[in-house]
C-alpha cells in the first residue's frame, strides 16, 4: 500500500501543474532539454565532489572545509531522504501523466522536497562565505540546477523552494557551527 500524500500537496499540485506544463514544454527543444539534464547531472553528485575535492588545494583550511562540506551534505542528505519519505509528493509527470513530459530518469517517485535544488544553494552559500570568487561560476549552475528540476518534469516549482530554502538553513547551520 503506498503511503497518502499530505492534502496540502494535492491542492499544491492543482495550483502548479498548470506552470509545469507550460515549463516543460521548452524542454521539447533540443539545446535546452540538453543545457538543463547536464545541469541536471552536474547537480546528482559530480560539481559538488569535484568543489569538495579541491577544497585542500584553494583554501589554507582547506582539510577543515572538507570535513565541513563532507559533514553538512551528509546531515542533509539524512535530513532530505526523510523528509522526502515521510510527505510521499509524487512527482508531476507520474500525477499528471499525459500532461507533464519527463526528461530525464527519476530516481525515485517522489519529489518533495528537491534534493538537487538543497545541495546546490547549500554549496552556493557554503562557497560566498569561504570562496566568493567562484560564485560567478557556482551561482549560476546552482540556478541552472533548480531551473532543471521543474524544466526536466521532475519537480514542481513549490519543491523547489523547499529545497532551496533547506538547503540555505543548512548551509547558514553549517556556518554557525564550523564559521
């Protein structure tokens, strides 16, 4: 038996599919839907293990900045899998099926909150405060990531802001505790 989604979710999804489907649609041209699933990719893991690996050779506590990063992306991976778990959003291609085009494989079947969209603003705000000279380059993946994640039919904007908004108290928690 699969686990009811909270109400708020199905009075959300009415509000919001309407948006997603017009969003998806500019994934049906080609450089786009490209641009938006390496984005996607680059947001699963590999941007932010090479930004983490690099850490010891830009920074002087670089060694303290990867237990640091290391420590924070766990925490909110843990905090992520079971928020996610526990609210049961199935993501907007599989409610609304012929409505919502899918571009790109889901992981799993829920979407709220964005897992990519948290990681992204965390490592954003992690990096203006130990590296801002890489925001020009970090900032904009980071949009380019959470722009994905609605683009791509994955996620509805609403999850999005979540994830952004956990991944933000992350990363100013993260602050507080290491600076």
């Amino acid at each position: 038996m699969r686990p009811r989604p909270l109400a708020v979710f199905d009075r959300l999804d009415l509000l919001e599919w309407q948006f997603c489907q017009r969003v998806t649609r500019y994934s049906l041209y080609r450089p786009w839907r490209l641009t938006l699933q390496i984005a996607s990719r680059l947001g699963d893991w590999p941007a932010w293990v090479a930004l983490m690996a690099a850490l010891p050779l830009m920074l002087p506590d670089g060694g303290m900045r990867l237990v640091q990063y290391t420590l924070t992306a766990l925490i909110a991976i843990g905090v992520y899998r079971f928020v996610k778990t526990r609210l049961c959003r199935e993501r907007p291609f599989i409610t609304y099926r012929n409505g919502i085009q899918c571009s790109e494989p889901a992981r799993d079947r829920y979407s709220f909150p964005s897992g990519h969209t948290l990681h992204a603003v965390m490592f954003c705000v992690l990096v203006a405060a130990h590296m801002p000279w890489l925001l020009p380059i970090v900032m904009p993946l980071a949009l380019l990531i959470a722009i994905s994640r609605v683009g791509l039919g994955l996620h509805y904007v609403s999850d999005v802001v979540a994830g952004g908004a956990m991944g933000y108290g992350f990363a100013l928690l993260s602050l507080a505790f290491w600076g």
